[in-house]
C-alpha cells in the first residue's frame, strides 16, 4: 500500500461523496471510516473533502494539475474494490506528470 504516501505527489485534492443513509453508500462509509486516519497520515497538507448529502450515488473524484478532475461511481462497489479506485486515480495523476 505504498501507493497510499503518493496521493499527494499526485492528487491536489481528493473528494469523496456518499449518502449518510443509503445502502449504496455503506461501503463508502465503511472504507472512509477506517481509511482516513491513515490517508491523512500519509498526507497532511492534501485536501480529503467529505460530502455527505441525501439522495446522492457514492462517488470518488480526484483533481490534479491544470484543474483536470477524474471521477468513479462507487456504488455497488466493496471497500477493497473502492480502495482499488482510488489507487487507480493516484495511478492516473502519476501518468498525467509524466
């Protein structure tokens, strides 16, 4: 997971929105609930944004340099499978510098 340390050579912010309420957002509740501490560990200075809001699909946005944004639908996904995605956007922002 040495992946996760990169989010913030890569990322310049990171948002997360789920519903607080719905069942397709439990997965995303869980994997914030035991992921953040540690995302936040390995990057202090990097904006985690949380957006709770009824109604709305689970969804994973990161944006990197020059304002470009990528988003994944979350919904229906395991928290392993959402840790996945995010990997995968970090993946991306490393592509982008390059």
């Amino acid at each position: 997971m040495a992946w996760r340390a990169n989010l913030s050579r890569n990322l310049k912010e990171l948002r997360v929105l789920f519903s607080p309420s719905s069942a397709e957002s439990a997965a995303t509740r869980s994997f914030i609930e035991k992921n953040y501490t540690d995302l936040k560990t390995h990057n202090p200075k990097l904006p985690i944004l949380i957006r709770e809001a009824t109604s709305i699909q689970p969804q994973l946005w990161a944006r990197y340099d020059l304002g470009v944004e990528r988003g994944i639908q979350l919904e229906g996904l395991t928290e392993e499978q959402i840790s996945k995605a995010l990997e995968d956007l970090v993946k991306v922002g490393a592509s982008l510098k390059s």
